[in-house]
C-alpha cells in the first residue's frame, strides 16, 4: 500500500496550489482519506479529511480557503488550497485509515505519503 503525495512548491501569500495524493496498492474507495500537515518544530497537524462517500471536515485554519475532493475510480484525493497564507508553509501528508469514520488525530491512520513541500512567501 502506497500514497504519493505531489503537487507542493513556493507561492506568494495569496496565491493557489493543488496538491494530489495517488494511491496504489489496494482500493480506498471505501476509506477514509486526508491531509495532515507539519511546519518546522511544530506537531503534525490536521488539516482535512474526506469519506469515500464525499463527506468533508476541515480544521477552522483552512475552512472557506481549502477544498479536499477524491476520485475514488483514480484512487485520487486532491487539495485545492486558495488564498495561501505564510503560516499554510508546511510539509503536506496524505493519509488513509482503513474505516468510514472520520477522525482528525494522526496515530488514527494507517498509511502515510511522503509528503509534500509547501512554502508561502509573504
């Protein structure tokens, strides 16, 4: 069971990035898929999760500026962040736990992604 995480890079505050996380190895479409997210001497962080139904939960720090959507025929989670801030600067996680209930603690999931670079000038 594989995630990979893509799609970070160095944007102005304001700015927009999509990251991608493709699954392989196994079917999520019955699991629950998310994003965490780490920044420099900090505690990994939730950031949002989705069900395989399209259920959505978001952390209050990127509510109405981020959308998590999947392609459960493509195995595919996406995180379309807008209006980046320089506080969003992190390395993005996805992850996947194998249940239909959504949780925002990080030693709920099972399988972890490389992460993902995101860097927000200011």
């Amino acid at each position: 069971v594989q995630l990979q995480a893509s799609g970070g890079g160095l944007v102005q505050a304001g700015g927009s990035l999509r990251l991608s996380c493709a699954a392989s190895g196994r079917t999520f479409s019955r699991y629950v898929m998310g994003w965490f997210r780490q920044a420099p001497g900090k505690e990994r962080e939730f950031v949002s999760v989705i069900t395989w139904g399209g259920s959505v939960y978001y952390a209050d720090s990127v509510k109405a500026r981020f959308t998590i959507s999947r392609d459960n025929a493509k195995n595919t989670m996406y995180l379309q962040m807008n209006s980046l801030k320089p506080e969003d600067t992190a390395v993005y996680y996805c992850t996947a736990r194998d249940s239909t209930v959504i949780v925002t603690t990080p030693s709920s999931y099972y399988y972890w992604g490389q992460g993902t670079l995101v860097t927000v000038s200011s």
